[in-house]
C-alpha cells in the first residue's frame, strides 16, 4: 500500500474550500448588475435632459428676438417647429425688454416618467432697436 503525502491532503482541502464558494461570483455579479444599469441609464437621462435645455434655450432666444421686433405669431410658430405643440410660450415686456419665457415637458430618458418641465427664459430689446 502507498502513503499519500501529507501535503496533498493540503491541497485537496484547499480546492474543496475553492470550489466551496462556486456561484458567490455569480451572485454578486447579480446583485450589482441592475445597480449598475440604473446608474447608466440616470447619467444617459442627464445628458439628454441638458439637451432638451439647450434646445429650449435656443427656442426662448428665438423667440424673445422675434418678440422684440413685434413678430407674436412668427414667435409662437417657431417654439412650436423647434420645440413641439407641447411647448408653452409666455411673453412679458419689461421695460425696454421683451422676455420669453418658453416650457416643455421632459421628453426623453427616465426624466419623462416624472414629466419634469424644462424651462427657460431669455430678454431681447424691444421695438424693432
């Protein structure tokens, strides 16, 4: 009969404890998975939401200009093409200003479930100078 060194009885302990935690990788990668995915899909949602800003942005300087020159229907019309039927345009003047303000509902990313508005106001000179 052969004696089997101590040390293999060593190494047969360490891989029953290897093979012990088999499928603890495979959980962790699991749980941390849809966090992960949450987390990509928030910062995605930002971008576009900065997006929407900046076209909301360049609508209100659009439409303020046209405003300023006396222009209310070309105003409306080009928030409506820029922006959509949704948008909601709101002028005051303001002294020798004319201010737009334009409004839109978030259209894009998880930001539109919660259907937050996306504002933004811009001032022109008025009377046509």
């Amino acid at each position: 009969m052969q004696q089997i060194p101590v040390r293999v009885f060593g190494a047969l302990r360490a891989l029953r404890a290897l093979r012990a935690d088999g499928g603890s990788v495979t959980m962790e990668f699991v749980t941390v998975l849809p966090a992960v995915l949450v987390i990509v899909a928030a910062v995605l949602g930002g971008f576009q939401l900065i997006v929407q800003q900046m076209r909301v942005a360049d609508g209100a300087s659009s439409a303020a200009r046209l405003l300023g020159r006396g222009d209310d229907s070309g105003a409306a019309e080009t928030v409506t093409k820029l922006l959509g039927d949704d948008a909601v345009l709101e002028s005051k003047v303001d002294g020798r200003f004319v201010c737009a303000t334009v409004t839109v509902s978030a259209t894009a990313g998880p930001f539109a479930l919660a259907a937050i508005p996306v504002t933004s106001t811009t001032c022109a000179l008025g009377g046509g100078q």
